[in-house]
C-alpha cells in the first residue's frame, strides 16, 4: 500500500490589529482596529503576498477586529482561492480547538491562514514549531503580537497528519519589524 507522498503546506498565523479599548462599555468581541491597526494590516498583506505561496483558504474569527484586519488585508489585494470562512469558534480559541481547525483544512489546500486571537495563536505556534531560523523562535517564544505573523512549514500527507512539533517557523513578522516601504 502506498501512501500520498508528503507535500509541501504552509500555515499562516495572523494575529488581528492592534484593537481599540476607547469604549469600555463594549463587550470584547464588538472592539474595532485601533487606527495603528488599520495601519499595520495592509502592511503584513503587502508582505504575504510578496513572500509567501498563494492563499487557498483563510479563517477568521467572527470577532469585529479580527474581521477588520480581513478586510484591511483583502482591500491591500490579499485574496484566497476560496472565500473566506468566518468561524465564530475561531473567537478567543484555544491552541487545541485551533489544532482542531487545521487538521480540518481540505487536502488540496497548500497554503492556509488563520486570521484570529492569542493566547491561542501563540500557544498553537509554539506547540508546532520544531525547529526554524533560531532568532525567529526566540522572537516567537515571547510573543506574537498584534497584527503579527508566524508562517509555518510542514511536509504532511494531509492536513489531518500534522502533529506538535512537525512545522517549521519560515518567517516570523511583526509591524515593528518592517521598514517603511517593505513587502
């Protein structure tokens, strides 16, 4: 028996822009981009699509901000082959509903983004980093901040296989990072 041999899949972690805290009366999940978050979005989206394979599917948390920094992405041109799935158990996940998530992105999917909230974005990437360029796990290991990026490699049959531990950290990208101009 001859299993489907590994292919190469990318998974975007994307951590939504800096949201605003103006109005404390607002629940949680109604808190818009901060302006610095409008700001940062288009920035990352420009850089995804100079460096990285194109999107297949993008997941997003059903949350205001987080549905913002989607659409700040999509108007600086970033664009799936599918439409983007708002998923309103991406909202505050945990890694292991996340993990759930991926596991469940369709084969044919070579490049996946998950656009949504810590603790669970970062936990999720430092659960599956294994190894990567040793200043970018470093970075990783203290925080992925808004409006940020931890773009992960793995060699997988499937989506389904991908364990903890498999990926490999490809790029790390925080706004702060970028110089004015950057992609």
């Amino acid at each position: 028996m001859t299993g489907t041999p590994a292919a190469r899949r990318t998974l975007t972690l994307f951590r939504h822009g800096k949201s605003s805290w103006d109005d404390p009366g607002r629940r949680d999940h109604d808190r818009p981009l901060a302006p610095r978050g409008r700001k940062a979005v288009p920035r990352i989206s420009r850089w995804i699509q100079a460096h990285l394979p194109p999107v297949d599917v993008i997941c997003v948390s059903d949350a205001r901000r987080t549905r913002q920094t989607l659409a700040r992405a999509e108007e600086a041109g970033l664009e799936a082959r599918e439409p983007p799935q708002v998923l309103s158990e991406l909202y505050l996940a945990s890694a292991s509903r996340l993990m759930k998530i991926v596991r469940g992105f369709p084969d044919g999917a070579g490049h996946a983004v998950l656009i949504g909230h810590n603790p669970g974005l970062h936990e999720l990437a430092l659960s599956l980093v294994g190894s990567g360029d040793d200043e970018a796990v470093a970075d990783l290991a203290l925080n992925l901040p808004t409006a940020a990026l931890a773009v992960l490699t793995f060699q997988v049959e499937s989506w389904r296989a991908v364990q903890p531990g498999d990926a490999t950290l490809s790029h790390f990208v925080a706004p702060r990072k970028l110089k004015a101009g950057d992609r």
